[in-house]
C-alpha cells in the first residue's frame, strides 16, 4: 500500500497545475506516494496537458464540475494510503516541504490533520487557519485578511508573527492539508454539501468532534497562487462561496441562517437555491 497520496483537483486551471506537478517533479517527497488529479470537466485542455507531459500520473476525468469535496473524495477513494494530501492545482511545492509536513503530523500525539504554512509568489504569508468559523469568527478573519493584504502594518506583524509559531487551530487551510486516512474515513471524507468552500474548515470539525488535534505547522512551506478561479469567473464563484456560506452555517450555526439569509438578500448576494 503507497503511504501517501496527493489528490489534486483542477477545474479550468491548466497552467497552474502544469507548474504544481513540475514543482512535483522537481522536488519530490521521499516518502512513499503517488498523485492523482481529479478534474472537474475542464474545457482548457487541463487533461490533455497532463497525459501529454506525465503519461504515469493518474488522472480521472469527470463528465461534470462535481465540486472541490465530492472531486476530492472521487480521488480519496481511488486508492489505497495511510496518508492523504489535498493540494490545491494553485500551489507549487519547495523541495522537503512534503516530507516535513508528513513528519510532524506524525511526531506529535493525537493528531490527525496538519497544515503548512502558505505565502504567494512575493513571500506574503497567508492565513491559512483559524478558529471555528462562526459569526464573529469569520467577520474578524476577513477583516485581519484584508488589512493583512493592504499592509497595515501592526496586523500584518501580528499576523506574521502568529504565522511564525506551531498552532493547534480548530482548522487549517484545505489548499494543501494532510491527514490520516482512517481519520478522514471515520467522519466519512468531505461533506459534499459544500461545493467550494468551508469543506476544509467543516471536515476539521468532524474530526475535531472526535477527539483528534488539528496541526498548523510553520516548518513547512508551500506557495499558494490564491485566488485564481476567482479571477477566471468571478461571478460563478461568488455564487459557489455564498451557497457554501449557507450550507455550513445550516449545518453548524442553524440560529443565525435566518439572519444571514436576510443580510445576503438586503445585499443582492442571496444564490438561487
């Protein structure tokens, strides 16, 4: 049995997923592994690219856009592993940080999930976890965001300084999250409700619920060229966001669906259900 596997999924991501798996290729985990991409019905020759410079890598080409969870799990469930890495098609991977990331999750106690520390290309560190995503929780988190991103300097030291230290956060970011496959089996892989977005922070949930500990560790460091489905289809995604937005707090917050429901049509944000 291959002990890690790497499931990235693509969806209209060509020439950002030809630049993961060269990054791949050039700086390949020691471990024990195999990748396969699960693509979502591209129309930009994603497939085609793939089997042209990689005939070995698995790829599973799907007859419509399922979705980050379900198109992850289609790849979950396609082999065999005792440790599963989601990789998001907009990462590239330095050399060693697949094998750093593998051996904290397995040096400390009870934990099932690790993530790594992010940046984009010019070296900005992302927030990639956090606390449990709730009302108050997810207004400060976009806010620290984006005054992070604006380069207010007293939040982007603070954020900095936070991204600096290993953190037992409720979740980490799902762009690139490892974790233990019986872990991951137990409460049943992704919910396939969330469509894009809030997948990671509720699957870390679920296994939290379990009595599991969830990793953010800075060792490891992985690029993250954030944003790009957004910018591709702007509007799509808004609207992807927002029903996932609707689903979890449904799911986890059903008090404040009502009041959010009411903020997102007073806004013109509510999706067609």
């Amino acid at each position: 049995m291959t002990k890690l596997l790497i499931v990235i999924v693509s969806y209209n991501t060509r020439d950002d997923l030809v630049t993961c798996l060269e990054s791949l290729q050039t700086s390949p985990p020691g471990t024990d592994h195999a990748i396969v991409v699960v693509d979502n019905a591209s129309n930009d020759g994603s497939v085609e690219a793939v089997h042209l410079r990689w005939p070995d890598i698995e790829v599973i080409p799907l007859a419509t856009n399922v979705g980050f969870a379900r198109a992850n799990n289609i790849g979950i469930q396609s082999h065999d592993s005792s440790l599963i890495l989601l990789l998001n098609s907009d990462t590239k991977t330095p050399m060693g940080a697949i094998d750093t990331l593998v051996e904290a999750l397995q040096a400390r106690d009870n934990v099932a999930v690790a993530g790594p520390r992010l940046i984009n290309e010019q070296g900005l560190i992302e927030l990639s976890w956090g606390r449990m995503i709730g009302p108050i929780t997810e207004l400060r988190q976009k806010l620290v965001t984006q005054l992070h991103t604006y380069g207010v300097s007293i939040i982007r030291q603070h954020v900095e300084r936070k991204m600096r230290q290993e953190q037992f956060p409720d979740w980490v970011s799902g762009a690139c999250l490892l974790v233990q496959r019986p872990d991951a089996e137990a409460v049943g892989l992704l919910d396939e409700r969330f469509f894009m977005y809030g997948e990671d922070v509720d699957f870390c949930a679920a296994i939290r619920n379990r009595g599991k500990r969830i990793l953010f560790t800075p060792a490891a460091e992985f690029i993250h060229l954030r944003g790009r489905s957004r910018t591709a289809a702007p509007e799509a995604t808004e609207r992807a966001y927002r029903r996932s937005q609707l689903a979890f707090y449904a799911k986890h917050h059903p008090q404040w669906l009502p009041i959010l429901r009411t903020y997102l049509r007073l806004k013109g944000s509510l999706p067609d259900q």
